[in-house]
C-alpha cells in the first residue's frame, strides 16, 4: 500500500532556484494538504485543495504555488527559493468527510528542503 | 489566537509509567474533532487517536487514551504503560466545523517525549 508518497525526500537549493515538490496518492482522497513544519512551530497549512482542479491558501502560503491537475497528484512549487523556505514539507490527503468518520490526514513521510 | 496549545515541550518518563500530555484549544464552535499523531525520529506523521465532540465516552485505542474534558476544552493524551518506542514527538490538531463540507485540521506546536529503561 503507497498511501501518499512524496518526492523528492531531500533537496538542497540555492537562493533563487525554483523546484517542484510532487505529491501522490492511490487513496482516492478528495482532499489534499501540503503543510510545512519547522523547529517550534508544528504544522502550518501552506495550500490545500478540495477536488482536482481547485486549490487555496492556507496558513503560510506566500512564496509558494500549488496545482491539482489530476486527482492522485498536488504539486507544491518555489518559483525563487528563500532561506526561509527551509524546511520539512509534509503532503497529507483524507476523504471527503461523510465517507470517512473523523477527517483524519494520511501523511506522506516528509521532504526536507535546505535553501542555501 | 492560538487555537491548539501544548505547553509541554519536552516530557520524561521511565519504560512502564504512564504519561500524560497536555493539549487544549479553543474553538466556538460545538462541533469538532480532536486528534493526536505521533512523529517519530524517522520523521513520519502517525495517527493515534481521534474524538468527537459530541463522543459522549474518551476516546482509547489501546495504550493510548484521550482524557476529553468539554468544558475545559482539554483533550489530553494519556500512554499507559510507556515503551522505549513511544519516544517520539507528540502533535495535538483540531478540526473545527461539522462533518459536512471541508475543515482544515490545526496543530499544536507538539512535544517530546522520552521514554528512559
């Protein structure tokens, strides 16, 4: 069973650069979340989507582009990395409540992205 | 406003002990959803335990327990029994709003446990 599957798990990046974080599950989930976690601060909701072809901002969205084409796949995208993109990415997806019971998250298991 | 608290950054415990940890948040609205996820060092998001607010008994799978008090707006995690495994960080989340339509879960800013022999 994937569940929800990240990539890539590690990326180094200079200020400046861009890149694509790709998110995929096999769930069949309606939603999906990228969240970022940092040192004291827990989660923190970047974009999220409700269906394919919808997304929104959550919490911290600035500086970050999402797009849900297909279903299965959230992309997450720097356009101009910044050190203070530093952090761990966590993609998470769950079913449209009414199917599921609780709303719980599915997590991928995490990319670490270092912006030098 | 911090919706999740966990003021508890770092607990102990010894191999067998129970444990607690604290979490309460605030919401206005009656319905919503509690839930506890454990990070360990591997760095993944596990899912331990979920309740409802209006789940008239805490919720407990296995050795994990939920000490729901509504009118404190408390919903601490309770390990029975504690194991070398059970070091990990320990998220608390909030999901506000009914079941239908979509909610954004919000989480605490977590703590850490250690388990010592």
């Amino acid at each position: 069973n994937a569940g929800v599957t990240q990539t890539p798990k590690f990326r180094v990046l200079k200020t400046g650069q861009s890149m694509t974080l790709l998110c995929a599950q096999d769930m069949n989930h309606e939603y999906m979340y990228w969240y970022r976690q940092d040192p004291g601060m827990g989660l923190r909701l970047i974009h999220y989507s409700v269906g394919e072809g919808t997304t929104a901002k959550g919490e911290v969205p600035d500086g970050y582009n999402v797009s849900r084409l297909k279903k299965q796949n959230f992309l997450l995208g720097l356009e101009s990395a910044a050190p203070s993109q530093t952090s761990v990415y966590f993609c998470a997806s769950s079913y449209t409540l009414g199917q599921g019971d609780t709303g719980e998250l599915f997590f991928g298991e995490g990319s670490r992205l270092t912006v030098l | 406003a911090q919706k999740i608290t966990q003021t508890q950054p770092g607990m102990f415990v010894q191999e067998k002990e129970a444990v607690t940890l604290d979490c309460t948040y605030d919401t206005s609205d009656p319905s919503y959803g509690l839930f506890w996820y454990k990070q360990p060092s591997s760095g993944e998001m596990i899912f331990l335990i979920y309740q409802g607010s209006y789940d008239q008994q805490n919720a407990t799978e296995g050795r994990y327990s939920l000490n729901f008090q509504k009118a404190r707006k408390s919903a601490n995690l309770v390990i029975s029994a504690s194991q070398l495994g059970d070091s990990a960080m320990y998220f608390c989340a909030m999901r506000e709003g009914s079941l239908k339509g979509f909610q954004k879960l919000v989480f605490g800013t977590g703590t850490r446990l250690l388990v010592s022999p």
